[in-house]
C-alpha cells in the first residue's frame, strides 16, 4: 500500500472540496451563475494585481533613483492582497472566498492606526547614500541615541 504525504493528501482534500462546491452552487443557483462566479473572481483577481503593480510602478518611478523604504504595514498589506489575487485566479468557489477574505482584510489594514503597526527604525539622510557609523554606533539596540 502506497502512502501519501501531508500535502498530497491535503491537495487531495481541497480538491474534493472544491468539486463539491461546484456541485453544490450549480445544483442550487445553476450553471449559468457559477460560471459568472467563476469569470468574475477570475477578472477580480487580476484587477487586484494589475492595481498593486500599477501602485508598485508608480512608488518606484516617483523615487528618481533615490532609495525606497517600505513599511512592514505596506509589505504585509501588499502580500495579503497577492495571496488573495492568486487564490482568485484559481478555479473554485472555496479559494474564491478565501482569496476575497485575504483581499478585503488587506484593505482593512490601511485603515488601522499606525500604533498597532510595528516601528521601523529611522533612515538618517546623508548626500552621498552611505551611512558611516562610528564605532560606538555598532549595536543592535534601535532604541539607544548614540553618544
């Protein structure tokens, strides 16, 4: 007897799922409004990433070569809505709704006060791009002001 491993059989299980879904939704609303469901995620999901690369695009163009510091809200926002936008993509009405959760929950966060976002530590500007640190800088404490 063969066995299988934990993801395969975790695929396996959101496979059968999935169909069954389908069968579900087509049984009670029809053929015709699951594959509108279906088109609709899939273009939903691509306006998604078409909107974050469009946003990306315009961050990076308007920097002039400058260096570009992303905030871990941003990044987690950011990769909330790319985890959602593939999960649309994909056929099946459960990763549909898990990918819309991830989506919605994604624009949810913009709208969290900054404290409930953790601290980045401050850039200092210099000219030249290079920070030099004297050797009483060397710490790995971000909350100390150096002498």
């Amino acid at each position: 007897m063969r066995r299988f491993s934990v993801g395969t059989l975790s695929f396996l299980l959101l496979f059968l799922a999935e169909i069954a879904t389908y069968v579900a939704v087509i049984d009670e609303w029809g053929w015709g409004t699951a594959l509108g469901i279906g088109v609709g995620s899939l273009a939903l999901g691509f306006l998604v990433l078409s909107r974050l690369g469009q946003d990306m695009g315009r961050v990076f163009s308007n920097a002039g070569g400058n260096i570009v510091q992303l905030s871990f809200g941003g990044l987690f926002s950011g990769g909330l809505s790319i985890a959602g936008a593939i999960l649309l993509i994909l056929p099946g009405f459960l990763t549909d709704f898990l990918g819309l959760l991830l989506v919605v929950a994604s624009f949810g966060l913009k709208f969290l006060p900054d404290r409930f976002s953790p601290a980045s530590s401050p850039i200092r500007e210099t000219g030249s791009g290079v920070t030099d640190l004297r050797p009483e800088e060397w710490s790995s404490n971000r909350n100390t002001t150096p002498q």
